[in-house]
C-alpha cells in the first residue's frame, strides 16, 4: 500500500508540470496572434 500515496505524487507532479506547459503554449500562441493581427492592421492601413 505504500506504493499509491508514491504514485500520487509522481502523478501530481507531472499533472503540474503539463498545465505550466498548456499555459505557455497558449501565451506564445496569443502572442502570434497579437502580432499577425497588428501586421494585417499595417497592411490594411498602406492599402
């Protein structure tokens, strides 16, 4: 019975280090987003 409290933990731990991976992905994400659309704004405006 000592394993399940170990794999709890391990678990838990790899539960959190996914979500700070989600997190950034989707910041980086955001910021792809923020900046193509500030370069069609750009464009738009030259047209």
């Amino acid at each position: 019975m000592r394993i399940t409290p170990i794999l709890a933990v391990i678990f838990s731990g790899l539960m959190l280090t996914a979500c700070e991976t989600v997190e950034g992905a989707g910041q980086d994400i955001s910021a792809a987003g923020s900046a193509l659309s500030e370069e069609s704004r750009d464009v738009q405006s030259d047209l």
